[in-house]
C-alpha cells in the first residue's frame, strides 16, 4: 500500500513539474504575441499618418490656387 502511495505521489510530482514547464512556455509565448500585437498597431499608426499627409500635400496644389498670387 506504501509503495502505491508513493508511485502516485511521484506521478503527482511529475506531473506538477511537466505543468511548471508549460506553463512557462504558454506564458513566453503570450509575451510574444503581445509584442507583435504593439508592432501591428505601430504599423498600422504610421500608415494613416503616411495616408493623412499624401492626402494633404496632394491637396496642397488646390489650396495654393484658391489663395491665388
């Protein structure tokens, strides 16, 4: 009966270590998506700012003529 409690207390552990690990694996990957999730807004910050001022230096040929000389 000893030897059974102590086999199912050694899975116990085992498994609690297998958990540990994954669990830190899970957790560094989460960090990295998080990550690539702040780059894509970045990204996509720069874009609009980029589009804004196409839009404006390409209307800027209007303004200049309705100010006239």
């Amino acid at each position: 009966m000893a030897a059974e409690a102590d086999k199912i207390s050694d899975t116990l552990t085992n498994l609690r270590v297998e958990m540990v690990s994954r669990l830190s694996k899970i957790e560094t990957k989460l960090d990295r998506v998080e990550d690539h999730e702040t780059r894509i807004r970045k990204m996509e910050r720069m874009v609009w700012i980029a589009s804004g001022a196409a839009a404006a230096l390409g209307n800027a040929d209007r303004i200049i003529s309705l100010l006239g000389p």
